[in-house]
C-alpha cells in the first residue's frame, strides 16, 4: 500500500459519528490495512474478548440507512457501486478498537495504517473540541432558523386559511379584516360601523379605554351598546356610568367584565 493512500485527508473521509462517538466502519478499515472485511472480521471473532462495546459495535440498520443518505451526495460517495446496499450490516471500530485491530492482524501495513489513523481520530477530536463554541453556534442559528420558518409556515398557515374562508363565506372588505400594520384603516372602519349601526352594538375587545367611548358618541340615538372586555381593563364600571349619565338621552352602554 503507498503512502498516498494513507494521507490523513481519505481517512478523515471514512470517519464517522454513529452513536456521538467517531468510529471507522470494517470495510474502510480493512481497505486501509490492505485485507479483506471478511479477514478482519474473522480476526477479531476469533479475539473478541479484546473488543468489548466501547471497541466495536455493530450498526443498526437505521443508522447504516442514516450514514448512507448523508453521503449520497457526496462526490467521494464511500458506498458508490453498491447495488441493492450493503447486506451484511457493518461493523463500527472507535479509536480503541483501532488500536486493538493493529495487534490482532499482526502485519507491518495495519501497524502503519493503525498509526496513522489514531493520529487523525486525535487531530479531529481536538478540532471539535477547540472549534466547540462555533459548533454550537451554528447549531443555535440552525435551530433558529427551523423556528423561525416554522413559524412563518404557521402564518402562511393561518392566512390561506383566512383567505379560503373568505372565499367560502363571501367575506368582502365591509366586514373589516385589517394586518399588522394597519391600524389607522381599522379605526376608520370601526367608525364606520359604528355610524352604520341601526339595532345594536356588541363590542367584544381585551382592551377597552375611554377612546372607545369616545368613538361610540358617534353612533345613532336609539342604538345601544354591549361591551365585552377583561376585568383588567382600564375602562371600569364607574366609566360607564359617568358616561351614561351625560349621554343618557341618546346613548346606553352596558360593560361586561
């Protein structure tokens, strides 16, 4: 095996994260100390007391599934000319169980490889960890991100739903639906309304001050008014009744908290 094929830029390439821990999987191991899967594997059967969990373990179906997806599109796609997948699922070796492999093969080119394999498992390792920070940074603006298009998926949500409503009960600007923003067109409307009105007004609102009344000044003589609002609100009782007493003769509210 040459040098080349050992540079540690291909085997940082055949690391993996499976179960938060950086593993090699056989195949690539075995390409690396020049044998075949089958060899190795036999080889370490054969010294499995040396390979407790934390050396070697076999990957789920799910996770080989999951390793392959995330190089599918990968240029140096490392299950590439597999057809129909790989079978048999795979064994995953952390850096002990490297280290442990180099002693059972017993050949010069797996001691070489295992060398420098553990070098590059430490290199990446003290990579993540002075890089920490930046990680979870990136992590953060990612999560950030999902939030925020969640939400902007609600919103999107929320108004076609609006808008099929609209379409589906004949709602026409008349009946004054108003966006963030829009505040000066709503009070007009709500005026509107209010001079509009020939029965009744029921006003239903969790904030209710004395602009309101304000407004419904403006509303026909014979035309009273219902107001639903908090008990919190700053339109009290007291309002009303000072408010009734000068409008008596052509205003009656009542004030439900």
């Amino acid at each position: 095996m040459s040098d080349n094929q050992l540079q540690p830029i291909n085997i940082e390439n055949k690391i993996l994260v499976i179960r938060g821990q950086q593993v090699m999987l056989d195949r690539d191991l075995a390409e690396l100390y020049g044998v075949e899967t089958k060899r190795l594997n036999e080889q370490v059967k054969r010294n499995i007391e040396r390979f407790p969990e934390e050396f070697m373990f076999q990957i789920t179906r799910n996770e080989l599934e999951t390793v392959k997806s995330h190089f599918a599109t990968s240029p140096n796609n490392m299950f590439a000319g597999q057809e129909g997948g790989t079978r048999k699922l795979p064994y995953a070796f952390t850096e002990h169980g490297v280290t442990m492999l180099s002693s059972v093969l017993k050949s010069e080119t797996a001691v070489k490889a295992s060398i420098q394999i553990v070098k590059t498992f430490v290199a990446m390792r003290h990579f993540l960890q002075n890089n920490a920070q930046i990680f979870a940074e990136l992590k953060s603006m990612r999560q950030h991100q999902i939030e925020t298009d969640i939400k902007v998926n609600d919103t999107n949500r929320r108004i076609d739903e609006l808008f099929d409503r609209m379409d589906k009960y004949a709602i026409d600007d008349t009946q004054g639906i108003f966006f963030q923003g829009q505040i000066f067109d709503a009070y007009a409307k709500f005026e509107s309304f209010i001079q509009s009105a020939t029965k009744e007004i029921v006003l239903i609102d969790n904030y209710v001050d004395l602009s309101v009344l304000e407004r419904l000044t403006k509303k026909q003589h014979s035309v009273n008014v219902t107001i639903y609002t908090k008990s919190n609100t700053p339109l009290s009782g007291q309002d009303i009744l000072t408010f009734n007493a000068q409008y008596i003769s052509s205003f009656w509210c009542n004030l439900c908290l």
